[in-house]
C-alpha cells in the first residue's frame, strides 16, 4: 500500500482546478487539502501463474463512501487512475450525491482471457480488496472493458465472504441481481435532459437546433435517440467504422438508424438505408470531418482528446456537449473559449450515469425497487437542478460552464471540509 503521496493529476484537470478555485477564498488551502488522497491500494493479483497489477485510488471521502468504476485495459496505470478518481469526486459533489471518490481496476486485456479466466480475476480481485470495499466504504461500478456480469460475479464474491446479502456494495449490476431499470440508458438521457435545458436558456427550441453525435455506442446511441425525441435535429453520426451525415433539413430518423445499425453492424453501412442508396439517408464522411461540421451542436460521445490543437480552429459548431470523458485537450480547450465557443462539461453533461448508480445503490439498501418511469424522473430532477445551479454560477460570476461546475463541486466539498473541521 501505498500511502499519502500527493495526487498524481492530468495536467488538463489541473488547470481546471487552478481557474474554479480562484472563486474561494482560501480556495488553496482546499486544493492542497484535496490533494491527499485516503488510500491508495496497489496489489498483484495472480491468475493461471500470470501476476495482473490491479489498483483502487479512492481518493476522497468526505461526502460519503467511495464510488467509482473498475477498469480492465493493458495500459491503466496508477497515474490515470488518481486523475479518474479526482473526477469522480467532483462528479458526485456537483451532482450533489452523497458519495466520494474512486477509480481502479486491472491491468489486462481482457480480450485474451478465458471466461473462466476473466471470472476468476474479477473474483480474486474482491477477495484481494474484500476490506476496503463496503455500501458505506467503497461502491465500484463497470467502466472501460467490465460490464454486469463482472459486477455479478464480484457482488456474488463479496457476499460469499461476508457471509450475508450487500447489494448496494456494487453497481451496475443485471437488472435480476439488483441493477437498477433505466441505468442503461441512464448517461445519454441525463446529457439530453442536460442540453434541453441549455437550449430552453439560450432562447431556442430543439427543432431550432442541428446536432452532429460522434460515437454511437452506449452513450452515444441513447443521447441520439433521446434528443431526437425531444426534437432536435441529428445532421451527422459515427461510430469507429464511419460516419454519415444527411442534408435533409429534418436530419435523421434515428429509429431508422437503430435499426440499419442492427442489421449492418456499423453506421456507414446505413446510408443506403432501404436497400438502395437514397441520397434522404444522407452520405458516407471521414470521422474527422463529423467534429467539423457547420452544425449548432457536436456532441464528442466516443473518445478521448479527439479535439485538440490540431483542429479546434476548425470547428464551426457554437455549442459543444461533451458526452466523452475528456474528448477535449488543455489546448484546444482555450483556443475554442478564445473563440466564444460554449463547452457544456462532461462532468455535468455525462454524469446521469453516476447518478443512476446512486438510485442503484439506495434501492439495494432499502430493498425496494423502482420501476423505469420513476427512476428517469428522479434522474430528470438530479439533472436539470444541477444544470440550473452552474448556469447560475456561470452567469453570476462571468465564468464558462466548465469552470462553474469545477467551482460548484469545489464549493460542496470546501462546505463539508469546513464543517468537519
Ligand atoms: P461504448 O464502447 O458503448 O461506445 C463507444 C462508441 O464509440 C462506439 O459506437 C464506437 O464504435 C465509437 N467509436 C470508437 N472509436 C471511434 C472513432 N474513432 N470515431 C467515432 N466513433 C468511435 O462506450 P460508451 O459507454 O458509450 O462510452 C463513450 C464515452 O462516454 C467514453 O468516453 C466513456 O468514458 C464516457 N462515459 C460513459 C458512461 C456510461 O455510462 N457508459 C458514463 C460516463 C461517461
């Protein structure tokens, strides 16, 4: 174990950080008080005689237990887990959930194990940090490469140890282990509800307003069909295998899409839709020339850094919905704020699935479970309340929205700080 080292943070956090924090007075005091993590645990976990390095930063708890996702991905390493579990912090602070934060995982590729193999490492990994874990410790979810079923065999793990039932130990669990409904669809609808809400501010309907969405997996794919319901107009698509965009002025039909993307197995395949190739279901582009677009919204809901120095200059669109963790970089980041362009955060714009989590976790412990409606309405509420109060700050102080959610989550944290001191 390794133990109060200062955290090890992306310099792109950093300096987020850096700007919110001038809002508080003694706002460095907190920062260098935040810097300190709890715990950091770093174990070898040894699978068919091969040792896999596994790791949990849980890096703040004074909002409540730790919450945060398992990793499984060759490259993880200790300095992008410290970074994930800051965020995972101020995510639950802004969100204003009663939760701290967490990350960790494993370093594997997942892809080259058996299941049984796969199963015995997400067992073995429980078992490793079986007292460090807890509903009121520590609550670890799926993230990159881990899924429900891995929550399934970890929660089974864990309560064979503890020798009675915690659901709430784990989220993201199967729907019939305790998950709970509309967890699933829980990130996109939350950044849907999220850019509504924007739109309502800036004076505009949905229909005002085109979208250009990159990536179309889980978040991407539910984002897309929820804000089309809403009335928005998707001009653009992509997934890793393409992109396509249409000219027509009502944009795509997305349950159209859907289910192309079923049958086809990827979105470039879909723009003959119909059998013959029909110019209404729009044209094959580059996946770079999505971000590009002259459309009022691009929505990065794929990777990492895909907005940088390179071509931020280059984006035409007003609006940017950050549904990735980090889609853009340190540099970009300024040259599009130089430009008067408004990023609506990932901390805020995709953290409907943390908040999900959190519905997850309070009906394990009262053992009463939701059905979908009242999970998405509660969801709805968490959103558009969190929306408002960094659309206030924002205006108040004459800040991006980016910056007005970090001083958001930094004065929560500072508040509980304060009081426990
Ligand atoms: P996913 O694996 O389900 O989907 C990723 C999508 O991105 C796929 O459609 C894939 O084809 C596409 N993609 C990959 N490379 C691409 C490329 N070069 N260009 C265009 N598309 C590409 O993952 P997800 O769960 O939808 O997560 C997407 C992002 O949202 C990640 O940054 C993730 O960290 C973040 N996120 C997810 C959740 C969640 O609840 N799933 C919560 C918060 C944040």
């Amino acid at each position: 174990m390794i133990a109060f080292l200062p955290m090890n943070v992306a310099p792109l956090i950093q300096s987020h950080l850096e700007k919110a924090v001038q809002h508080i007075a003694d706002g460095h005091q907190l920062l260098a008080a935040l810097d300190i993590p709890k715990q950091i645990l770093h174990k070898k976990l040894l699978i068919s005689q091969k040792p896999y390095e596994a790791y949990r930063v849980q890096h703040n708890d004074w909002l409540g237990p730790f919450k945060g996702g398992l990793r499984f991905h060759p490259t993880v390493d200790l300095n992008e887990f410290q970074t994930l579990a800051y965020l995972m912090t101020l995510k639950c602070a802004l969100l204003g959930l009663p939760f701290g934060g967490a990350k960790g995982g494993i370093a594997v590729d997942p892809k080259e194990l058996s299941e049984k193999e796969l199963e015995e490492l997400s067992r073995t990994f429980v078992r490793e940090f079986f007292d460090n874990l807890g509903q009121d410790r520590d609550i670890p979810a799926p993230d990159v490469n881990t899924n429900p079923q891995i929550m399934a065999w970890m929660l089974d793990e864990y309560e064979k140890m503890l020798g009675s039932h915690a659901p709430a130990t784990f989220t993201g669990k199967p729907v019939a282990l305790g998950g709970s409904l509309g967890r699933e669809q829980a990130t996109g609808v939350g950044g849907a509800i999220v850019l509504r809400e924007y739109a309502g501010k800036i004076g505009k309907k949905p229909q005002d307003l085109t979208v250009a969405v990159q990536g179309f997996g889980n978040v991407g794919h539910y984002f897309a069909q929820t804000v089309s319901n809403m009335g928005f107009r998707i001009m653009a698509l992509s997934d890793s295998k393409g992109a396509i965009a249409t000219s027509q002025t009502e944009g795509f039909d997305i349950e159209q899409i859907l289910s192309c993307k079923k049958g086809k197995g990827y979105l470039a395949g879909c723009y003959c839709v119909g059998g013959v190739c029909d110019i209404r279901f729009g044209r094959k582009i580059a996946n770079e020339e999505l971000l590009e677009l002259p459309v009022d919204i691009v929505v990065p809901a794929a990777l990492e850094n895909v907005i940088h120095e390179n071509n931020a200059n280059n984006i035409k669109a007003p609006i940017i919905l950050e549904m990735a963790n980090g889609p853009i970089t340190k540099e970009a980041d300024e040259m599009l704020i130089k430009k008067g362009v408004t990023i609506i955060p990932d901390i805020l714009a995709n953290a409907g699935g943390v908040t999900v989590s959190y519905f997850e976790w309070v009906q394990g412990r009262m053992g009463y479970y939701w059905e979908e409606q009242e999970v998405l309405e509660k969801l709805e509420k968490k959103m558009k309340e969190a929306f408002g109060q960094v659309w206030n700050i924002s205006h108040e102080k004459n800040i991006p929205l980016r910056t007005a959610s970090y001083l958001l989550a930094l004065q929560r944290l500072h508040m509980a700080l304060q009081l426990k001191r």
